[in-house]
C-alpha cells in the first residue's frame, strides 16, 4: 500500500470528494462576488478545488493528473457550482461552517499530498512543500483568475492557512521517516493542520512582517 492511500478506496473517495466540494463553494462565492456569470463560477469552483492537486501532479509526473482520470473529482466543482449559483445567499450565510469544513479540507489535502509526493520519491522537503501547494494552491489560482492582487495566501492581514498546511504536512514527512503513517496517525496530523488553522482563524494569527519595518510606503532606503 503506498503512503498516500491511508484509507479504503471507498473512504479517501469520500473525504475527498466533500473537501473538493467545500473549496468549489468559496470559489464560487468569490466569483459571485466579482459579479461572473455562471461559466466565470464553474471556472472558479474547479480551479479552487482542483488547483492544487493538479500543479502537484503535474510536478511530480503523475499525468494523467487525478482530476483527470476521476470523473467524480472533475463534475463535483460543477455541482457547488450550481448550489452557489443558485443558493448563494443561504451559503454566504453559513460562511462559519464553509470555513470549518475548508479548514478540515486543508488537513486532509497537506497529509495526502505530502504523502503522494513522498510515493513519487521527493524528499521530505520538497514532499511538505507539495502537500502545502495541494492543500493550498486551488486558492492562489483563484484570486490570480480574479485578479486579486496578492493572492490572499500571501496578504498579512489574512488569518494563517500556508502554516496550518506546513504544520500537518511535517507532521506527516516525520511520520513517513518513521515508518509510522497510517489512518489513525494520519488523521490526527490532518487535525491539528484543523486546529492551527481554527485557532487562527478564531484568535486573528498573522504571520510576522520584516523585522523593524517602518510604514507600509517604507522602500529599501528605510530598510
């Protein structure tokens, strides 16, 4: 059994389904908000759910990419795609569960995509990073789409998601040295991703900016 399959076919299908749906819906939502016609919401639903995946894949060689080959992950973006198109108003309105169930997708996606790249033999490093960009990436195509400059990922005054995704897919390289990942020990690197993500999002954790940084128009000569 390779690393990145932690549990039944049937299972991981699942889970990986909802997650690909809950990121469909925020970047439909986003794409509601800029005001896109329904196209512009399944263009945003897929690149959102599927982004991520799909850069790892084709970074690592495994082509046909898995958004490719699963007809299940291609048309489930399509169908958020319609919930907001049409229910948009009732989903921006739970947009405290959307986060929460975002929040889990993170998890599950830092540990399966650090563990597939670890099957493609990456090292440690190079395998954290790529569970980061699976956890992550859908949500920098999204804002790029868009033209949300600089994606959100990258703003200071967004609630932490990249270390959240860091911090499980770690968690799951060091299991993978020790030869100890599996469903239960890989479930629990996927909640805390969970928690850190919760926690910042509840208590406002930023990231640092630059040591001794002035004002924001500071350039290089008040360095």
């Amino acid at each position: 059994m390779t690393t990145s399959r932690l549990f039944s076919a049937d299972v991981q299908q699942t889970l990986d389904l909802i997650g690909i749906f809950v990121f469909a819906l925020s970047g439909g939502l986003l794409a509601v908000r800029k005001n896109l016609d329904i196209f512009g919401i399944a263009v945003l639903a897929e690149a959102t759910a599927l982004g991520g995946g799909l850069l790892r894949d084709l970074i690592i060689g495994a082509v046909p990419p898995a958004a490719f080959e699963n007809r299940g992950y291609f048309f489930t973006p399509l169908v958020a795609a319609l919930v907001v198109f049409f229910l948009h108003p009732e989903v921006a309105r739970i947009n405290n569960a959307v986060q929460t169930l975002d929040a889990l997708g993170l998890g599950l996606f830092c540990v399966t995509g650090t563990a597939k790249a670890h099957d493609y033999g990456l090292g440690s490093v190079a395998a954290v990073v790529l569970g980061m960009v699976t956890a992550a990436g859908g949500g920098v195509i999204r804002d790029l789409l868009v033209g949300e400059l600089p994606p959100s990922l990258l703003r200071w005054d967004r609630a932490l998601y990249a270390v959240p995704a860091l911090v499980g897919g770690t968690i799951t390289a060091l299991l993978i040295a020790a030869h100890s990942l599996g469903a239960v020990t890989g479930t629990a690197a996927a909640l805390v991703a969970f928690a850190v993500r919760m926690l910042a999002l509840r208590y406002e954790w930023r990231a640092p900016r630059a040591w001794h940084r002035g004002s924001a128009s500071s350039g290089p000569e008040d360095a």
